[in-house]
C-alpha cells in the first residue's frame, strides 16, 4: 500500500493573492512562523494582472543545468517564457532559492510529521489549491507517477 | 530588536538626489504604530502651512502599518499623506495590492519623498539598493505600460511598480498613484503631488523578513479569523452584484447630486424595471471571468472582466456605479471602459466621474455652452461624452482645462451661479448618496471627514441601522458584528426620527467609526476586513488590539490602540486647524439645505445639522470651532501642539452654519 499526496492547482479559481506564499514561508521559518517572507515560499505565483493569469507554481527539484532550448508558451493569445512556469531551482534565475544563501528551496508537502492539510492549502480561502490523497494497492511505481505525484509514501 | 517594523525610514531628496535611510526610535513606533499616524506626525512636524502643494517642499510620506505584510489576513496598506493640492489639507490616501507589502519587505516602514527632480525619474528601491533613473521614455505613458516597461527594463517581474499616468504628469487634480489590480493612492491629487516632483514611478522589490514577536499566537489568531470568515466572504461574493444593482438602480434612487434632482417618489422607483435590471446583471456577470484580491486577502473582491480590446478590467465598489450614476448611463461595457481609462491615465473614479456629471450639468442647465465646451455638445446618456472628457482631463486640454482641478475651482472660474451645482465637501468631490446624507450619522461622516471618502467614514452595523427593525436590531447587538462598546447597545436600539432631531445615537457612532479607521489606517488593514462591511472578520479593537501584541512583542491593550487612533486623527485635524479649517467647512453641499431629492425628504434644516456638529466636536473633545482642546491633546501626548491651535482660535469670527 502507499498513499499519494497531491495538490490540485486550479488556476481558474486563483485570485492571484499570495496567501499560499505567506503560509509556506511562515511555516518553514526558523523558529516555526517567526519570519514572513514569501522570497523564502516553497510555493510562488506567476501573476499577470493584464492577462489575468496566476497560477501557483510549486518549487521542484534543484536542476544544475538550465534547459538548453527553451520552448515559449502562448497562453489567452499572450506569449510567455517556459521559464515562468517551471517548478526547477535552476541556475538561470533566483526563483526558489533563499534569497540571503541562495540554496535551493523545493515543497516538502510540509515536512515531517505531514500537516493533516498542507499549509498554502489551508491558507488558500478561494479553493483554488485542494489537497488529495489516495491510496493505491504496492506496485511498481510507475515512472510518469513518480515524477509527477509530489509524495510517495510507501506503507 | 524590534518586531513588526523593519526599523527604518528611507528619506530621497530628488532635487540633491540624495537618500538617507535612518532608524526610527522604537517608541516613536509605538506612539502611532505606522500608517495613517506616522505620517501625521512626520507632516505636522514638516509640512508646514505655507507650503505649497505641488512645490519641491511638499512632502509625499509613505507609511506601511505594523502589520502590513504579516500574516494578518487583508494586512496589505499603506498610507500615501501630503498636503493636498484640492484643498490645501492633509490627505491620506490609503493603497492596497501588492506594492506596501513590497516597500516593506526593502527594510523600509516608510518613504518620504521631497523635493523635486531636474526632469523626469523614476526611483528603484531593492533592499539597499536605491537609485533615481531616467525615466524620459516614461513620461507620457499609461499606468499599465509604464509597470510593463520597468518590469522588462529591470528584468525582475515580480517587483511592485506604484506609479502615476498622464493626469499625474499634467497636474491634475482627480490624479492618483496606480499600482496593481486597481490597487491606487487616488484622492486628493496624490498622483499631481508626484508628477509635480518629476516622479513617474516608484519600483520596489525587498527580499527581507518581516520578524513576528509571537509567532504562534499570531498564526493561531489568523487561523481562528479565516475560519469564521465565511459569512464575510460569501458578503464579498455578492457587494459587487449589490453595488451593481443599487446602482444601476442608482442612476434615479441614489440622488445623482448633478442633474434636475432625480424623482425619488415610489411610483418612479416602482416604474423601473427592476426585475429587468437585476436578469441584465446577471447575464452581464457571465462574461466574468473570476476575481482577484490584494496581497493575503482570500475574498473574491474584484470581479475579473475581459477587456473588448483585449487585457481585463477588475472592478470592485464604486468603479460599478460611478460612471453610470456620474452620467446616466446604464450600460455595463461603458462601465470597463471608463474603468480602463482611469486607470490608465491615473485618475480617481469618484473624483473624476463628479467633474464629468457636474459639467453635463451645468451645460443641460445652460449655465455653460458651447463657447465654454469648445463645441462639445454635453448630452447624459454619451459614452463618447465621457471618454472624450476623461481624456481632456488628464491632459488639461480644452474643455478639460477647466475641470482639471475639481468641481470647486472649476465652478469659480466659471461662475454664472455654478457653484451651485458644485457638490463637494472640502473641496473634494464625493460619492453620489444624497438621499443618505438627510441621516445624522451618514451626513455627519460625511461634512466633518478629514479624507471624504465613504470607506473611510461609515460602518456596516450604522449604514444598516436605519433600516432594520427592533427585533433584527436586537439581534445584530447579541451578534458578533456588534462593534461599539457595550452602553452604545441603547443608542443602536432605540427608535429614531427620520428628521434628524434625535442624533444622540448617529453622532456617536460617527465618533466611534472616524476613530476606528484611524486606528486600521495606522496599523495597515483594508477597510472592508475590518468596518465598512458588517460581517468584517477583524471588527473589534480588541481583536486588533491582539494582533498588534503577538506582533510586536509589546502588550498593546485594546485602550492603547483607541488612543492610537485617536492621536492620528485629533493630529490630522490640528494640521488642518493650523492651515486655516473652520467649522463652517465641515459642511454638506448647499443643496442638501434646499432642495431635496425627493418628495419623501424634507430639506435638511441648517439648525439641526448644527446641533449634529456641536454633539459631534462635544464627544470628540474638540470646541465649537471645531478645534481640539488642550485636555484633549494633554490626554494623547500632544499638548506641545495646542499653542499653534490656540492661536486659530477666534481667528475667524465664530460662525454656525445656519447664520451665514
Ligand atoms: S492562496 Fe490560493 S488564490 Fe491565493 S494566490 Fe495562492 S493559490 Fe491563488
Ligand atoms: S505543500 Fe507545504 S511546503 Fe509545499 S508549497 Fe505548500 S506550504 Fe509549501
Ligand atoms: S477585501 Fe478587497 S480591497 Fe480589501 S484587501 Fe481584500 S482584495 Fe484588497
């Protein structure tokens, strides 16, 4: 048996507030809340107003190399870099990285012992991060799983 | 190490070019906690009455609150204060979005700007790194371009861009300072204070902590808020559709102040379509796509609209209704657009809307004519009336010209009895209730506001008062949205006359809310969080009183905080006593006095508004010139402020309202 964590990112319902930034940032200060700093968030949102598109992007694993060819997104008939939403702390730009050290920040779902919800969840009043959990019969962990479910917990 | 505030100020001097950045005493910060308060203080001290409002010695000061950018749901503000080019006052534009947070985050509680750059800049804060750039290919540009351009310019979209548009650069007096989702600093002419200055932007982008005292306790309290907070949100799911609808509505019932008075007799209302209104609003908020909000704040505030040409408009609040009810049209598509002009060319909806109404105005009366339009045919129900005059506006072209500094100085320049069809309190223009100003606490907010604006003023239980019955009055007492102190319960219960004689209970809630807004306006919070919506989740001072405690560190109590705001305000009034405020300018527009708008309303009796304003300055510990006593002060720790008073003091022979 071993539970899969995930978040479902609605980007329709976001409102592009940041709360999940706050959340995530608070949560992982040192001492436990005693900082807000959404530079140090696990979780960013690539806002643009004029396009009214914001969508969450979770911090993924550290990359040592940039992409080589980089593809262009077109989204509502406005053009976007790759870049703009990739989860990757990578050596191209300062996203997801701790702004004073510049370590690689990546979504633990929280660390451990796992929150019951994860925070930018809890925080995230208009819905548009929900969290699921399911659990799935042992098997061979399917490559396109793994890379893609944020958790694998094996029982 | 102080907690909350990051500990310093950053002072730019644009005609040296010179910027210092200081620490601030902690006990200066815990006097007036930020915001509205601090900057009161920064002006009282440098701001003096001889200083012109758009000279290099106007000082545009920018405070953030204690809680601005911590955990606290809807803590996002700052304060914009200067001395107003409208009126020659105080004004304390508040701004929301996402720009405060990012000063903040710079290590930066506040910004003052003085001085005035050589030509135009634009001024680039990233922690410690502050320059003034050229900003020559900015100049002339949009709010929405001019973010763009920087953005790209600095290679950094994530930082906060506050800037002004056209109407800023040609000294308007409707000019604001723009910044994200509809996000802006407007009344007052905040935006001409900076195009005065040369400055076209202010970039932020900060990277530093923001330390809480008591970590746990502050996100607990912030978690029991978001909790109950469902009535609140499903109350701003549905203010867009109310304020549409009223509005919409609006155009006959609110009392549009600038037209042959509108019909408010229940057989017009009756008349309208209203059923037709409301399925039209409906099948309008189809093509909504979603809502956006400030920086943590979980409401569906503004309604996401797609633009016909392309980009979407947010709207929220009176940005339904100003223009509609402003020009007699009802027509939602007319409603974006001048939404988008507005806000591209940095101006203030509910100043700009009045000057547009006032001169269609005065034109159907024919008071004004072509010869004064430049041959503009001024008709209601025109969208192209409208967009051609917000242009003209920001530009100080033609006809725009004389509406650029507000109805007041336009209706002196043109005179021919005009300023009788002028609608303004202080010189500032306001929005569009008349009917609701015959009501001692709504027309009380109103005349004595040191920033004329509605949200600054009202809050939900009072505007609800009126209109609910004993038993619903009853129950709002024994309801958490009860938020006056626990012997107002009389004065919210008790029956009351509709023609404004008994106004025990209307002038203290007024007492009460003005105060209340000081005190949010001082530690950062959005007004619809906390007093201008009934179901606002952050309502009591006691709540504020503790989020501001885990903060900190310090054990503010809920009777410190009241002095907080009550310091603010009795400094921002001592400031405009010092420039010459009388009582006679806390003041409704005249025609209130004379001619109601309905048939239902009888004139407002200028005796009886007196009694209102003696009451009100009674309660506030002000005397009946309206200026604060030496106990009062003594009592805030302001008496070093009185001499300065006392010398106002008989300076204008005293006058009541009704004897002159
Ligand atoms: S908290 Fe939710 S709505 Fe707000 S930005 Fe994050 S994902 Fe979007
Ligand atoms: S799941 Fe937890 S760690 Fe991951 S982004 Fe959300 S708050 Fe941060
Ligand atoms: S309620 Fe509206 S104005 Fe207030 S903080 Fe939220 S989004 Fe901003």
């Amino acid at each position: 048996m071993r539970i899969i964590r995930t978040i479902k990112i609605d980007t329709d319902k976001c409102t592009g507030c940041r709360a999940c930034e706050l959340a995530c940032a608070g949560f992982h200060a040192e001492p436990k809340y005693s900082t807000i700093n959404p530079k140090r968030s696990r979780i960013r949102v690539q806002r643009d107003e004029q396009n009214k598109l914001f969508v969450p992007v979770k911090a993924g694993p550290y990359t040592e190399a940039e992409c080589s060819g980089r593809n262009i997104l077109v989204i509502k008939g406005k053009e976007y870099g790759e870049c703009s939403f990739c989860r990757s702390a990578c050596p191209a730009r300062d996203l997801f990285k701790e702004p004073d050290s510049g370590l690689p920040l990546k979504c633990d779902m929280c660390g451990e012992p796992a929150p019951e919800e994860p925070l930018c969840v809890k925080w995230c009043l208009p819905g548009a991060l929900t969290f699921h959990k399911r659990v799935e019969e042992n098997g061979p962990v399917l490559p396109a799983e793994a890379e893609y479910a944020d958790e694998v917990e094996e029982l | 190490m102080v907690y909350g505030w990051m500990g310093s100020l950053l002072e730019v001097d644009l005609s040296s070019g010179e910027k210092k950045k200081r620490a601030v005493a902690t006990d200066f910060y815990e006097t007036y906690l930020g915001g509205k308060g601090m900057n009161a203080r920064i002006y009282y001290d440098r701001i003096h009455p001889e200083v012109e409002p758009l000279s290099p010695d106007n000082l545009l000061i920018i405070s953030t609150g204690v809680l601005t950018g911590t955990m606290v749901p809807s803590a996002n503000r700052a304060i914009f204060s200067f001395k107003s080019p409208q009126n020659r006052l105080h004004m304390h534009s508040a701004m929301g979005g996402f720009w405060p947070v990012e000063l903040k985050q710079t290590g930066h509680d506040s910004l003052i700007i003085k001085g005035q750059a050589a030509k135009p800049v634009y001024l680039w804060i990233h922690d410690d790194i502050i320059e003034l750039r050229d900003a020559a290919h900015l100049w002339g540009k949009g709010t929405y371009e001019t973010t763009q351009m920087i953005r790209k310019e600095l290679n950094n979209d994530k930082l906060q861009v506050a800037c002004i548009g056209p109407a800023g650069e040609n000294l308007c007096y409707a000019a604001s300072i723009e910044s994200s989702v509809g996000a802006s600093a407007s009344r007052g002419g905040a935006g001409a204070v900076m195009g005065a200055k040369f400055l076209k932007a202010i970039a932020v982008y900060g990277t530093r902590d923001i330390r809480l005292a008591r970590p746990h306790a502050l996100f607990e309290k912030c978690e029991q808020i978001l909790a109950g907070s469902g009535p609140f949100q499903r109350d701003m799911e549905n203010f867009s559709y109310t304020m549409a609808v009223l509005n919409t509505l609006g155009t006959g019932m609110f009392g549009n102040l600038n037209e042959t008075y509108p019909d408010l007799s229940p057989e017009s209302l009756f008349k309208q379509d209203l059923d037709g209104i409301v399925l039209g609003f409906h099948e309008w908020l189809k093509k909504a796509e979603g809502s956006a909000a400030c920086s943590n704040c979980g409401v569906k505030c503004r309604t996401a609209l797609p633009l016909p040409g392309g980009g979407y408009a947010y709207l929220k609040c009176h940005l339904w209704n100003a223009f509609m009810v402003g020009a007699k049209i009802v027509d939602y598509s007319f409603v974006l657009e001048c939404c988008r002009l507005s806000q591209d060319n940095g101006l203030d909806i509910n100043a700009v809307s009045r000057c547009i109404a006032f001169a269609i105005d005065l034109y159907q009366q024919g008071i004004i004519t072509k010869q004064d339009t430049g041959g503009m045919d001024l008709r209601w129900n025109d969208k192209e009336v409208v967009y051609s005059l917000i242009h003209d506006i920001s530009l100080r072209r033609g006809f725009g010209r004389m509406l650029a500094e507000g109805v007041h100085a336009a209706a002196s320049y043109i005179c021919r009895g005009a300023e009788n069809h002028a609608h303004h309190i202080k010189k500032l223009e306001y929005v569009p209730s008349a009917a609701l100003l015959y009501l001692p606490y709504l027309g009380l907010t109103q005349a004595i506001s040191d920033k004329v604006d509605i949200s600054r003023n009202v809050s939900g239980p009072s505007i609800a008062w009126a209109g609910l019955t004993t038993e619903q009055r009853q129950a709002l007492v024994d309801s958490p949205a009860w938020i006056y102190p626990k012997d107002y319960e009389r004065y919210f219960l008790q029956n009351f006359s509709l023609d404004g004689s008994d106004h025990e209970s209307g002038c203290r809630f007024a007492a009460y809310d003005d105060e209340t807004y000081s005190i949010v306006d001082s530690i950062g919070l959005c007004a619809y969080w906390t007093v201008f919506l009934m179901n606002a989740p952050i309502n009591s001072r006691a709540l504020m009183a503790e989020l501001v405690s885990h903060t900190t560190g310090l054990d503010i109590s809920e009777d410190d905080l009241t002095l907080v705001g009550r310091r603010a305000l009795n400094l921002v009034r001592a400031i405009n006593v010092r420039s010459g405020l009388q009582r006679k300018d806390d003041s409704l527009s005249k025609i209130i006095h004379k001619t109601p708008p309905s048939p239902f309303l009888k004139p407002l009796d200028p005796v009886v508004f007196d009694k209102w304003l003696d009451r009100y300055y009674e309660l506030k510990g002000w005397n009946q010139e309206g200026i604060p006593t030496s106990q009062t002060l003594q009592a805030l720790g302001l008496e070093e402020v009185f001499p300065a008073l006392k010398k106002m003091e008989g300076a204008h022979a005293h006058h009541t309202n009704h004897k002159n």
